[in-house]
C-alpha cells in the first residue's frame, strides 16, 4: 500500500529540496561566474580594498611614514584632536584698578571714560574690549571663531582650527558650486533642448570644460587672474584705464572663493547639461502637448512636468556634484599652495583634501591624514544617504 500524503506534509526528500542553501553552497554553485570575476577582483581587493583597511588601521596610530620612526597605537587620539571644539563665554573686560568699562581703540586698551577725547582727537572708532580668548580655552585649544550668540559673545576653541576652516570653506564651496552647477546645469539644457545644427554646435562649447583637463583649466583660471599687469583681468583694466595699479586677485582673502566657485561651476556646466539633456529627451513630449491644450503656462508645465519627471537626473546630478566637491583638490594646489602649506591667505582656500595632503606629504602625518580621510568619507556617506533618502521619499509622495 503506497503511503497517504497528508495537506500541509511533506516528504523528508521534499523538505530537503526546499530548504535554503547556504551561502558556501551558493557560492560553490556560482563558482564559474566567480573564477571568471577573478581577473577584475585580485586588483579591485589589491588597490582599493587593502589600502582602506590599512589606512583604517593607520588612523589609529601616530604614523610618520618614516623609516627609522616606528608606528604607535594611539586608539582615537587623532579623530579627538581633530573633531574637539570648546564653547566659551567671553565676558567684557574692566579695569582691575577703577572697575571701569574698558575699549579697544587701534592696539590700545582704554577706559570708557578716555575714548570720547580719543575717538574726537584721532579720528578712529573704539570697539568693547574682551577678556582674551587664552585666558578662557583650556590648554590645548585655540581659538578658532568668535560669534554673538543671544547678545553675548561667545569663542569657539578647537584643538585643529585648520581642519575646521577646511570643514566650513569646503561647506561653502560645494553649497555654491552645488547650486550653481544645477541650476545653470539645467538652465542650458533647456535652451538647448531642440534639435539644430546651431544647439549641437552649442552644447559641444559647453561640454568642452568638462572633457580638458582639470590641471590645465586650472592653470589658465591663474593666468586669468595674476596679480602681475600681464594677468588677463588686470591687463583688460590697466588697459582700459579702470585702474592704475594691477590687483593681486590671488593673494587677497576676498578673491579666493569666488574664484574657486567661479572656475568649478563653469567647468561643470557642460556635464551635468549633457545629464539633463538626456532626462528631458526621456520625458513623452505628448504630456507637454495635453498640458498646453488644458492652458497650463511656462511655469505650470515645467513645475508641474519638467521637473517631477527629471527626479531621478537631478539626485543623481545632486549626489555626484556633492562628493565631487567635497573632493576638491587641484584647483587649491595649483593657484594656492606655497611653502608654508595649502590654502592661500589666512587659510581662505583651504578644504578638505588639500589640508589632508598637506599633512600627510608636507608634514608627514599619516596617521593624522588617515583620519582626516575617514571623516571626510563620513561626511559623504551621510550626505549621499540623506540626498537618497529624501529622493525616495519624494517619489513616492
């Protein structure tokens, strides 16, 4: 008699089949795909992986990359001297002798009851003088910002103020070029969206930053903007009579974002067009045809079709502008490094990478630069997974 199979039973060599293999199984049934990916993963595990474990492993010690110099484990020591900050309350400064208010006039220190015949005698302006940023951080610190907060002055102290520069002028740079690149980006893909002869000849003078160069782009911007009469700018006003004396645009703290945000955006215009340009030709040109026989205007079809459709285009231009901006590096070297480090005046150019090379390569910090790159790549993995987070809950509302 042949044995009764039962609902919801199952035979022993049923139930064998059905369960999941593991995942050494898996692999050793995959194992043709694998030996044949072998070629293209020895390198990828040579070149990318072994150099962040090691460089993972070499932030946690103080690592001059010297041969006689031997590694020393110092657990978090370099991630502490670099994120450390310290908020100080700077409290008004008095005579010890009078108990008067005491001022800030040119390099001297007064009374209040002085600065009126100063002020009338000199003809300069007094400020409020402060109790001195060292007599409040604690050791170790110095001071990197000074900021009113809720009527009273406050000092930000920091054990690494140039990595905190770096921080907030790389901030600032990829806020602007971020920007700048989208929507100029954009802007020309629109104009440019028909097909002529006179819009391909368009697109190709704006693509052409995109496939030069960086090093040679960069060093065209610096001749463009040298403080010698020769420079280009310079040259233009002396010529014109605008100025009698040539302006040193790359020595003056004022220029140095500008110029940097000016050169990046200009070369990415081009590249992020081309994205955009591929987005727009993928939208169903009939939604824009209903859309104006319904009397929607300009305005009405690109908000409400134009720029929903190219969702997807505008985070993955959003995401790719971000991590390369926070990876900015030839533009500070080559119009900014000297041989005190990288920058420029008062640190104005500094970002990120460059400040990791200049303590890595100039200063023989490896250990330090190690960290400064793990940070850095913390920076963009929670920059890029709020970007796509945001992206995912948008489409879907």
């Amino acid at each position: 008699m042949s044995a009764q199979t039962y609902p919801g039973r199952r035979s022993g060599a049923a139930s064998r089949r059905r369960q999941p293999a593991s995942i050494l199984q898996r692999i050793w049934r995959s194992r043709i795909s694998y030996i044949m990916l072998l070629p293209m993963l020895l390198p990828f595990a040579f070149f990318v992986l072994l150099p962040l474990v090691q460089s993972a492993l070499v932030s946690f010690q103080d690592y001059s990359a010297v041969k006689t110099d031997e590694p020393e484990y110092i657990g978090f020591e370099n991630y502490a001297n670099l994120l450390s900050l310290e908020l100080r309350e700077q409290p008004a400064l008095f005579d010890e002798a009078t108990g008067e208010r005491m001022y800030l006039c040119g390099r001297r220190r007064i009374p209040q009851s002085e600065v009126a015949a100063y002020e009338s005698e000199e003809g300069a302006t007094c400020s409020e003088a402060f109790v001195s940023p060292r007599d409040l951080l604690t050791d170790g610190y110095r001071e990197w910002q000074t900021l009113t907060l809720l009527g009273k002055q406050v000092v930000i102290g920091a054990r690494d103020t140039r990595f905190w520069t770096s921080i907030t002028n790389t901030f600032v740079f990829v806020f602007y070029t971020v920007i700048g690149k989208l929507v100029l980006g954009l802007a020309v893909a629109l104009a440019l969206r028909k097909q002529t002869r006179f819009n391909y000849v368009l697109r190709l003078i704006f693509f052409l930053p995109s496939v030069t160069a960086s090093i040679a782009v960069t060093v065209v911007w610096g001749w463009i903007f040298k403080g010698q009469p020769y420079g280009l700018i310079n040259y233009m006003l002396l010529q014109s009579g605008a100025i009698t004396e040539s302006i040193s645009f790359l020595n003056d703290a004022a220029w140095t974002m500008p110029i940097l945000v000016a050169m990046t955006i200009w070369g990415g215009i081009g590249y992020n067009m081309i994205l955009f340009l591929a987005g727009l030709q993928n939208i169903n040109p009939e939604l824009y045809e209903v859309a104006a026989i319904d009397g929607a205007g300009p305005w009405a079809i690109f908000s409400r079709i134009t720029v929903p459709l190219l969702r997807p285009t505008t985070l993955y231009v959003l995401i790719t502008s971000i991590i390369g901006g926070f990876q900015v590096f030839e533009a500070v070297y080559i119009l900014f490094a000297t041989s005190e480090g990288m920058g420029g005046v008062l640190d104005s150019g500094l970002t990120v990478v460059p400040y990791l090379y200049d303590s890595g390569f100039r200063l023989f910090q490896m250990g330090y630069a190690s960290a400064i790159a793990w940070i850095l790549f913390a920076i963009i993995f929670v920059l890029t997974l709020i970007n796509l987070r945001v992206g995912r809950a948008s489409e879907a509302y």
